[in-house]
C-alpha cells in the first residue's frame, strides 16, 4: 500500500482544531521514533525508512515497526509503507541491532489524531508538535494502491480545503531533517 500523505504547517492550529473536532473524535498521543539505518547510510541513499515509533495513549502503549520504501510521488513524498505492531519494545530495538542497523536519529513527536471518513476514503489527520521544531503541523493521509495515489492526493487537498490549510502552507520538510538542523545548529 502506499501512503497518500500530505502535511502542511499551521498557523491556526485552535481553528483546526474546532473544525477536526466537528468531525471525529480526537485522541492524543505522544510518539516516540527511533530511525535506523546501515553504519554506511544505505537506507537514506535508497530514499528508504526504517522506523520504530512507540506510541503512548491515554488508554494503551504500543509499538509499530515501519519500513518505507522510496517515494512514488516527487511532488509529495508518498511512499510504500510496510507496517507491523510488535509486542515487545526492546526486542525489536535489539533485532534492528544485531541485524548491523544502528539508531540515526530519535525524537518526540506530540499528536493528536482524528479517523474519519471524507470524500469515500478512510483518513488519519493528525495535528503534530515536536518539540525541537518551531510550530504546528498537520498530516492527512490515507493507504492506497498505487493506481489510485493521483485521486487519493486530491482527496487528501480538498481535506486541506476544508480546513482551511492554504495550498502555499504544504510542505515537504521532514520531521527528521528539521531535528536533525536543529541539534545541528
């Protein structure tokens, strides 16, 4: 599957926040990633993610092993995704080591998340802070085949639209890169 994903910064993240709220009901949850990769960064040369995010609800704890292929879509950085819940934490932390793969970068991400439907699609919005980065953002994506990532995408713009999140607003900027500036500076 492919994630159709877009995100966007915002500038009226109370605004927002109303209008996801008249849609669904939001849960927040603090996540906790952890990105690996080869001593030689094969991963990031291949446009490839692996990932451990530990996420922290109110009402349980769990942890998802991601591996993300290279993008299929340049102008948005959709990318196959590959995802597996783990029951145990540290496990998969030491598996990823002693397979040669070595912590690149880990940080917090703060979110509060709202599944909803719009426009005949499953949808994940989620309202995002990390803490080392200036701002709020907000990710709207949904899982699709290949074939249908063109329409997805729309579908995906015009939940913007219904926000309120300007097109000029979207952005590319990754997470990790921005913490990665940050401590770097």
């Amino acid at each position: 599957m492919i994630e159709a994903e877009l995100k966007a910064r915002v500038h009226e993240p109370e605004a927002v926040l109303r209008r996801l709220d008249e849609w669904a009901v939001g849960r927040a949850e603090v996540y906790q990633d952890t990105y690996y990769d080869t001593p030689d960064g094969a991963l990031e040369v291949r446009d490839a993610e692996l990932r451990v995010r530990t996420v922290h609800g109110q009402d349980e704890t769990r942890t998802v092993l991601t591996y993300k292929g290279a993008r299929v879509d340049e102008e948005t950085g959709s990318k196959p995704e590959h995802e597996s819940r783990v029951e145990d934490t540290e496990a998969v932390h030491a598996v990823l080591r002693g397979l040669g793969y070595v912590p690149v970068i880990a940080f917090e991400k703060r979110c509060r998340n709202y599944d909803f439907e719009a426009h005949g699609r499953k949808m994940l919005a989620t309202l995002v802070r990390v803490p080392e980065i200036d701002g709020t953002f907000i990710e709207v994506e949904t899982l699709v085949a290949e074939d249908e990532l063109a329409a997805a995408l729309d579908d995906v713009r015009a939940v913007f639209t219904d926000l309120g999140i300007a097109g000029e607003d979207v952005t590319r900027e990754l997470y990790t890169d921005a913490v990665r500036a940050r401590r770097a500076a």
